[in-house]
C-alpha cells in the first residue's frame, strides 16, 4: 500500500499536468482540494492520475513492480516536500 501523509502537496502543484489542466484553479493548485484539511472533495470519483493503484494497474503493471511504482511516486513526494516544505 501506498504510504500518503495527505500532505496535498501534489495537489497544490498541478500546472504542467495536462491531465488536470480543467482542475486548476490558475494558481496551480486542483479546485477540488479541501484547503482546510488538504483532501480531496471528490476522492471516491478522482481522476486515474490521482489514483496511483489504478495509474499502476493501467499504465506500469508491464514496465515495473507495483513497489518500484510506490518507490518512484515516493521520490516524487519527497522532492514536493524538499522543495516546499521548511
Ligand atoms: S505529495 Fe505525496 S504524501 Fe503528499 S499528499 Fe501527495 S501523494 Fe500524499
Ligand atoms: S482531484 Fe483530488 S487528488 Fe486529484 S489533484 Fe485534485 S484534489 Fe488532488
């Protein structure tokens, strides 16, 4: 399972994401971030990118193990956190 502290940093970093160009509120962060409590409003029904097991099983099940996948998400995390977080 995927560890996520529900930082919301990737959430408050979409700009780039074509995937999530309609999410962005212009300031690159998702419209339906909750800003209070840094979750997502409509988790149960999120966009495939945001959903790292359905992205796993979709696009990556042949190219790697789903623990190299969490791995490389986790990178990912790390360096949002690296770069925002003081
Ligand atoms: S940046 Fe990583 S840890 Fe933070 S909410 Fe996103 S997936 Fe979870
Ligand atoms: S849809 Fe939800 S999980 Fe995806 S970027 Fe927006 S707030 Fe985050």
């Amino acid at each position: 399972m995927f560890n996520c502290d529900c930082c919301g940093l990737c959430c408050r970093h979409i700009s780039g994401i074509k995937m999530l160009e309609a999410f962005d509120d212009r300031t690159g962060t998702c419209i339906y971030l909750d800003r209070d409590n840094d979750l997502c409003t409509i988790y149960d029904s999120r966009p495939v990118i945001c959903n790292i097991d359905a992205m796993y099983d979709i696009f990556f099940s042949r190219k790697m193990t789903r623990e190299e996948f969490y791995a490389m998400n986790r990178e990912s995390c790390m360096r949002l956190k690296r770069e925002h977080e003081s």
